[in-house]
C-alpha cells in the first residue's frame, strides 16, 4: 500500500464495489503492509473464511497467516470475528481476541495484514475519513508519517525563519532492531515498535509532532524548543526506552536507541533536506559512540 493518493480507491471503484456486496454487513478495508494494495471486500450475510489457504474467501499470501486463521460470522447483532486456534493469534485492535463483535472503525491484525472494519450504513464518509488518515498516519504504529512530517518540517521552518523563534527536531533510531526481526520474527518486531511508539508519544505534546519515516527510524518536531531543552527532552525519550523492558505477547525484550538532534533560531535558510542532515548526522554520531545516547 501507498499512502499516495493515486494509488488509492476513488470514489466510482468505491461504488463498484458497493454494488457488489450481497446486502453487505460492512466492509474489510486492506490498510497494510505497504505495497499489496488499497481494496475494500464486502462482508455479506455468508461467514468469510479468512487464511493463507487458496480455498479461503480471503486468501493472504503471509507466512505469519495460518491456513485457516480466522472466520467473521454475520449474525443478527452484526459480525463476529472468530480465531479458528491460529498460530500467531486474531487481534482486534492490537489486542488478542478468541470471539468479539466487530464496530465499525475496529482494526483487525491476521499476520502482518492489518484491515479496518466499516459498517456499512454511512459507508462513504468513514471510508474517506479511513483514507485521510492513510494520508497522514502510519498504519503500523499510529504516529504520522514521513509525509506528513516533512510537511510539518516545511512549515515550521518557514515560520522559525519568518519570526526567528526556535525550533528543534530529534531523530531516535532503535538500536539492533535487524536482531529482533532475526530472532523473534517480523510479526513480534512489529508489535515492539508499537510498543516504543506508545511509550513515547505519552511524552510528546499536542503542539508536536512524532512520526515513523523509516523502518525503525522515528522523528519528534519540537516547536519553540531550543537546543538545550531538546538535549533534555531526547534524553528522556532515550530514558524511557532503554530504561525497562517491553513485555510483547511472544517476548520481552529490552532495547536502547539512539537520538540525535538539530536545533535553529530562526536566523539561517535551511531546507528540510537540511535540517533533516544536520539531525541525521547527530544520530549517526551517536551509534558510533556506542548507541544508547545522544548526539547534539
């Protein structure tokens, strides 16, 4: 999947498939991983059959999928969504379930598949509201973007530079991440940076901004904060990852990272390319002085 909107359903493919459904009880929208597709199935009045099988209504191509993995069942109160004793679990809005009525908005975790269930009374507006979180979030973890972090950056430098005020960006790398996805597999890599992407954003501000822009590569945009405080507010970010374990269905596992970070005033040119360099290079400094530290 693309979070580019050309690559994204329009409004007619929307309506096709609409017609299609067989008085749909709502709709599977296909969220992630990147590069499969946006698509929406119909959810009709038949159970669908959920799995890596080729004999499934919805065949994943997922080595984390069990053949069978999971069944939605309409009944009268809406869709239940059963898990038919998978290998790697059903989640239902990244917890695990056995049995659990869908609403609409829920998202559903089949392997590393990730889709969102929409009702499908007022179809159109969630669907759009889905796609425009597409635009801006990223699917896995929650956070924004790469897109909209550079927008952001975009922004706010002009504004730094047009009121010479401060402005400071923190990039944060987890360190050994490739060891985690060797050891422990994708699907228990993907669930740690969730868990680092929650523990974080308890300590970013409305005014800021935390997005994903690479595998295992964070960005927080720190308006109004000089260099100074944002060496503060990386350590503690640095703190609250390295300092206690992350407790995953499959492992616990401990890990560091490392931060670097850019700071102006307002009173230089500077493009995001830039101002992205200068953080970047910080990072690097820091993994080669041993990870688990800042770089400023």
């Amino acid at each position: 999947m693309s979070t580019d909107a050309t690559t994204l359903l329009t409004t007619s493919a929307l309506d096709a498939v609409r017609r299609q459904g067989d008085a749909a009880r709502g709709y599977l929208i296909h969220l992630y991983p990147p590069g499969q597709g946006t698509w929406l199935m119909p959810v009709t009045s038949r159970p669908l059959l959920i799995g890596r099988d080729a004999g499934c209504d919805l065949e994943l191509a997922d080595t984390g999928v069990s053949r069978e993995h999971a069944r939605l069942e309409p009944n009268n109160e809406g869709v239940l969504l059963v898990d038919l004793n998978s290998t790697n679990g059903t989640y239902l809005n990244d917890a695990p379930v056995a049995r659990q009525r869908l609403s609409s908005g829920d998202r559903l975790r089949i392997g590393n598949q990730i889709f969102k269930f929409l009702a499908s009374d007022d179809l159109e507006a969630q669907y759009h509201e889905t796609i425009y979180a597409l635009m801006i979030d990223d699917v896995l973890t929650g956070v924004r973007n790469k897109r909209y972090l550079f927008e952001t950056l975009e922004r706010e430098l002009s504004r730094s530079r047009r009121h010479e005020r401060p402005l400071s960006l923190v990039l944060f790398d987890l360190d050994h991440f490739k060891g985690v996805n060797d050891e422990f597999g994708h699907l228990t890599g993907d669930d740690l940076l969730r868990e680092v992407c929650r523990r974080v954003s308890s300590t970013v501000r409305l005014e800021e901004v935390f997005a994903r822009f690479g595998g295992e590569e964070f960005a927080i945009v720190l308006p109004e904060v000089r260099g100074a405080e944002a060496v503060h507010f990386g350590e503690r970010v640095r703190g609250l990852i390295a300092d206690s374990p992350f407790v995953l269905p499959a492992a616990t596992i401990a890990i560091t990272v490392s931060v670097g970070i850019a700071s102006t005033t307002g009173d230089e040119n500077l493009s995001v390319a830039d101002f992205m360099r200068r953080a970047d290079e910080k990072l690097y400094e820091a993994k080669r002085a041993g990870r688990n530290r800042l770089a400023y």
